[in-house]
C-alpha cells in the first residue's frame, strides 16, 4: 500500500471497546444517543502521534445500515446525521457509536471515484428501504488503536498502526473503519475525544 493513505482526509474513527450502560441517553449534533461507555483496552494514543500503541484483536461480525459516498473522504462524516434522521423514520435503532468505511487508496484512486461508506451499527438483521442500505461487516483480525484529538486529525496516527502491522508481517486487507468514541461536539475539548482505528490484516506475501 502506497504511503499516501496513511493520512486521508477522513472525519471519523473507529472502535470496538469494552462498554457498560450509562444512566442517560441524549444524542448530539445529529448523532445517536450515547448509551454505553466505551473503556479502551489500551493506552490512548496522543497528537502528535509520535508514539502510537497499537495491538491487535479478532472483530466480531457486525450489522449496520449505510450510505455509499464517492468523492472527498472528508465528505463521508458529514453524512452520518442524515443517516441518522433517516433510521429513527424507518422505526431502526444504533446499536453502537457511528463509524465510516474507506476503501480506497488517495494516492492511487482519483478524488471523485473515492468510495467510502457512512455506516451506523445495528443490533441483527434489519430490511431497511431506500435511500438505507444494509450489511454485515464481516470477522477478521484487525491492527487497531485508540486516538485522542481533533478527529480530522486521527489519521496522522496510521503510520503508528502500519508499523506495527509490517513488525507483524501483515499487510492490509480490508477497508479502514473509523468510529466515534464521542460524538462531536458533545466536549470543547479535543483531549476528551477518544476513538479507534482498525486496519483489517494479513499475513504477507
């Protein structure tokens, strides 16, 4: 993989953490209601990304109803209150924060074919209707960390994950999940934004 994905113009983050309920639900900016607290498994990675604590993990299938984008990573974020609005219409509920899907490389793939995915998790099979679409995203081991910070600027921290995936021997095999921790907007402070990143991997060649 070309270096240049290492930092996309991507919004959003990804998780995959030990969670509890919390005591209230309220959603923020557009987002779904926050009902668990999401605890990382590992130290939190700070900006500027000059250490990275990666490790890696087995991730479960998981259901979730999307949008398709092509065009500007930086796009893909934007869509995930619209996606929202329209599930609480069809009567379908978050099962977990909202996370986005990249599958392409930037430096290879032109900016108006870039595909993208804003995705928000659901609970099991669900038959969503236009403009809603549904999948599962599928089990796989995944190179993972957990960020803080400004969301735009998470994908500074992919070179941290990537060198743990070549010390592994792995290369990548799947697209790159983002998901929120936090909702933006919910704290002033980018210190209190936490998410994670996963890389779907495998062995080398």
């Amino acid at each position: 993989m070309a270096v240049s994905r290492l930092v996309p113009l991507s919004l959003l983050l990804c998780a995959a953490a030990c969670v509890a309920p919390t005591s209230g639900s309220q959603s923020t900016a557009g987002y779904p209601p926050q009902r668990r607290v999401y605890v990382p498994d590992l130290p939190v990675s700070q900006p500027p990304f000059e250490m990275v604590h990666a490790s890696w993990k087995q991730r479960l299938d998981q259901p979730y109803v999307y949008f398709d984008h092509y065009g500007n990573y930086a796009e893909t974020g934007a869509l995930i209150p619209t996606l929202y609005r329209e599930m609480v219409a069809q009567g379908l509920e978050a099962d977990g924060p909202p996370f986005c899907l990249f599958y392409d490389d930037p430096g290879k793939v032109p900016l108006a074919e870039l595909r993208s995915r804003a995705c928000i998790p659901v609970s099991g099979p669900r038959s969503p209707t236009a403009p809603l679409a549904y999948e599962v995203l599928p089990s796989v081991t995944v190179a993972y960390a957990f960020v803080s910070g400004a969301y735009p600027d998470a994908p500074r921290a992919y070179p941290g994950i990537y060198a743990f995936m070549q010390r592994m021997n792995w290369v990548d095999a799947g697209p790159i999940r983002e998901m929120y921790l936090v909702p933006p907007g919910s704290d002033p402070r980018p210190e209190r934004l936490i998410a994670e990143i996963q890389i779907p991997a495998r062995p080398g060649e």
